[in-house]
C-alpha cells in the first residue's frame, strides 16, 4: 500500500464509514477519493468484535464480564469506544457547515431515527433467547438502552460540533493550545456537564424506595430499600437510580442489573447464582446501565472523542497528530487513578468521572496505535475483518447484539419449540459455565 495522504480541510467526510469525499466540479457530483482514515473503521470493527466476544463468553468467563459494581473489566470499555468513536467522526462530518441550521434538523432527525431503533430493538418487542413470544407491554417498556444512550451523545455533541465553534478570522491552529483556544465552548459544556453530573450524585438526597416482584403465580412480593442518605454510590441507594426511579418508573428499567453478581447479591459472584440468606433487599431491583443522569457523562466521553477528531482536520503530520492524542490520554489514565485512588471508583453503571477518564483514555492510546499501523505503515491486511466488521457495526450490532440473529434460528425447530439449535447451544455453554463454576461451589 503507497504512502498513506492525511486529510486536507477541503473536503466533507461521511459520519459514519470516516470516508473522504471530494466534488467532482465537471460532474456536480460527489465521488469517493482515494485516501480513507481506515483506523476509524478498524477501531470501531474491534469493539464490536470486543462486544460479541464478552457477550459469549463473558458468562463463563468473569475477567471479560462486566464488573458486577465497582471497578473495570475489559466488556465495561466497549460502550465508551463506541461513543468515543461517534465523536470523532462527528469531527470529520462537521468540518465545513455551510448551513447550520439545516444541519440540526438533519442531527435530530438521525438522533430521532437511532433512539427510534434502539427502542424497538430493546424495548422488549422482540422475544427473548429462550421465550418464544412476540409482543410489547407499553406499560413496562424498557426506554433507555445502548441505542437511546448513543442517539442522546450524538445529537447533544452534533450541535455542539455544529454551534460551538469559532469559524471567525482568528489566528490558525497549529498547537494543541490552538485547538483548545478554538473550541474552547465545547470543552466548557463538557466540564459544566461534568459538574452537574458531580452535584446530582453526591447531592441528591435518596429517599427509602420500594419495588414489587412477581412471578405470575401468586401475589406479588414487596421489598423495601432504606436509604436516606446522600452522596451514596452503592448499588441500593444512589442518586443515578433514584433520578430514573422518579423520572423513568421502576416498570421501565431493565430487570437483569448486574449488581446481581455482586457477593451481597450472589452466592457465586462475580456469576450469577442463588441469592445469600442474609442478601439486601435491593438485590432484585431494576436498575438500568443506560439511564439518565449517567448519560450525561456518556456525552462527555463523546466530546472527548470530537476533540480528538479535530486533530485529524487541523494537523497533516502523523508525529503531531500521535503526540496531541497520546498526551491527553496519558493524563486522562493518570487523572482516573488519582481519582480512583481518593475515593471516586471506577464503576460503569453510574459511569463515574474516573470511569469516564479511563475509558476515554483507553480509547485514544488504542485509536493511536491503530491510526499508526493501519493508516501510517498500511497494515490493512491484518485488520481487514475488522474494518469489514466497522463498515458494518449497526448491522452486526442489530443481528448479533440484539438477538436478532437467535430469534431468527430459534424460529426453527423439530415438533417441538424447545427443539431448536439455540437451546442446543444454550445447553453447551450451560455446561461449560457449571464446570468452570464447580470451584467457586
């Protein structure tokens, strides 16, 4: 592969493939160029291969599983690549906007189409793995999710991008300080998010709550969660539960958190398993890891990447472009074990600021790393799965991560429902899960 030719600033790029397209002024029409930022579809194929590996395998396989509360294992970074991957490529579609109000009809428009989707997708319409029913209970629909958590960054960070920037006649950007000075409006909507999200955790005070379980059996069964407290970063009593209790309702959380595998909750933690005697009363609330005010972080994350995607507009050189993403990520990891260290822990769920630092972090280092072999040495061919995987990530997304795929299998069987290739293989990983789990019996 020749010599790889950064992006110039003359030319729009596609939201979501990062493709540079140039106008063809004999044609009036727009024609894909040569020269394509590869990294960014790399990026975005390996964490969805990351996705569908810890989704599989994390059941069995508690390093790779999400961490049951605080603390980060490797499937609590796959949401933050995807929104820190959203960021850079609203970077390259918004460089140039010669209409900003239609531009924000278009950003809501797409946000409204994607959040659309996810609800659909999430919301309990399609049957689950092991249930062969159809339908959806408006009264207790899941509203937020992955889809709805993306759609509320893209378009909060779009109108940033597309409002938020200073196109005036100042001095050009040629230093890191240059692009700070030049989008110095956006970094402040991400530190004042940061502060409200800051304020609403520690401050709000979380009054005892209650919730019901019920089987369809019998009468349901009552819990009662005392609280009381504020600034509570526990699974039963903190503020980003108690704010989607109140705002969302209880009946339209999603049902399986993951403090279910904590060792308060689960006899085989980090796995799920039969609850303790002695286990608190939260253990079998919903609680969603996609709600409302975590969300507000989710956007910052997202900035964060559109800081990073202007450095690929502004500067043509690679040693600068590396360096300007490489310093920022370096503190970002340095930031998040200094915080970690005085008591505000890395946790997912409540997608604290430590978490925020480390994933995003993590994220520039990897994207770096993949810019400099894919698209300085032209490594393609080791990587052309995942950029196949990254031209195609809502797709894998829709049929993989959403069961859709399952569903369609499932459909089939012999005589019976229960007769299908997905119970077979359900009934394959059930067994491999009760060997790996005979030592924590």
């Amino acid at each position: 592969m020749g010599e790889y030719k950064p992006i110039t600033n003359d030319v729009p790029v596609d939201v979501e493939s990062g493709t540079v397209t140039k106008i063809d002024e004999s044609k009036k029409s727009i024609r894909p160029a040569q020269h394509r930022l590869v990294s960014l579809d790399v990026f975005r194929g390996i964490t969805v291969a990351l996705m569908i590996l810890v989704d599989d395998a994390g059941a069995f396989i508690p390093a790779i599983n999400h961490s049951p509360w605080n603390g980060v294992n490797l499937a609590d970074f796959v949401m933050p690549f995807f929104l820190f991957i959203v960021g850079v490529a609203l970077a390259l579609a918004y460089k140039r906007v010669s209409d900003k109000s239609d531009a924000s009809k278009k950003a809501v428009l797409r946000a409204l189409k994607l959040f659309a989707l996810g609800l659909f997708l999430q919301g309990g319409y399609f049957h689950g793995v092991y249930n062969l029913s159809y339908g959806v209970d408006l009264s207790s629909i899941r509203i937020m999710g992955v889809l709805q958590r993306i759609a509320i960054a893209y378009l909060l960070v779009a109108i940033c991008e597309i409002w938020l920037r200073n196109d005036g006649d100042g001095p050009p950007v040629d230093s890191g300080c240059g692009l700070l000075r030049k989008y110095r409006y956006q970094l402040l909507v991400g530190f004042i998010l940061t502060v409200i999200y800051t304020i609403l955790l520690y401050g709000v005070r979380v009054s005892d709550w209650k919730y019901a379980i019920q089987d369809g059996t019998s009468a349901p069964q009552y819990y009662y969660v005392k609280c009381g407290v504020r600034g509570n970063t526990g699974p039963g009593c903190n503020a980003v539960a108690s704010i989607d209790r109140k705002i969302l309702g209880l009946q339209h959380l999603y049902r399986k958190p993951v403090y279910k595998r904590t060792e308060e909750c689960s006899m085989r933690s980090p796995q799920n398993g039969p609850l303790p005697v002695d286990a608190p009363s939260w253990c079998q609330a919903p609680f969603d890891p996609e709600g409302l005010l975590s969300s507000v972080m989710a956007i910052v994350t997202c900035l964060i990447g559109l800081q990073f995607g202007h450095v690929i507009v502004y500067f043509k050189d690679h040693r600068s472009r590396i360096m300007l993403w490489l310093i920022p990520s370096c503190f970002l990891l340095a930031l998040a074990f200094c915080l970690d260290f005085f008591g505000i822990q890395m946790n997912k769920p409540l997608y604290t600021l430590s978490y925020t630092c480390v994933t995003a972090g993590a994220a520039g280092i990897l994207f770096a790393g993949i810019f400099v072999l894919v698209d300085v040495y032209g490594l393609r061919k080791p990587t052309i799965a995942f950029e196949w995987m990254g031209k195609h990530a809502l797709m894998i997304y829709i049929f993989i991560g959403c069961n859709l795929l399952p569903v369609l299998i499932q459909g089939i069987y012999w005589k019976k429902p229960e007769n299908n290739l997905v119970s077979y293989l359900f009934n394959i990983n059930y067994f491999l899960s009760g060997i790996n789990l005979c030592k924590y019996l």
